[in-house]
C-alpha cells in the first residue's frame, strides 16, 4: 500500500513529467515555420458546408 508522502511524491514527480511534456511540444510547434495556423479537418468540412 501507498502511504500519504509517496502519492504525493509520485503526483508531483508526474505532474512535473506533465509539465516538461506541454513545454517541449509548445517549443516545437513554434519553432515550425507555418504561415497558417493548423486546421482541424472537423471544422473545415462545417464551414464548406454553410
């Protein structure tokens, strides 16, 4: 069984895995040089639909 201490450790180690992960794909995406922002393909089908 976990005791109190060790959730607590293993929630932040993960959050902070969280963390690295979100700042890495941000440094990646704006690294990309894209002229237009990325379309998702649902809402492209809803706007040729109107």
């Amino acid at each position: 069984m976990i005791n109190n201490s060790e959730r607590i450790r293993i929630r932040r180690q993960m959050q902070r895995r969280i963390r690295d992960v979100v700042a890495e794909r941000r440094r990646t995406r704006l690294l990309e040089d894209s002229p237009e922002p990325p379309v998702d393909p649902g809402t492209e089908s809803r706007l040729t639909a109107v």
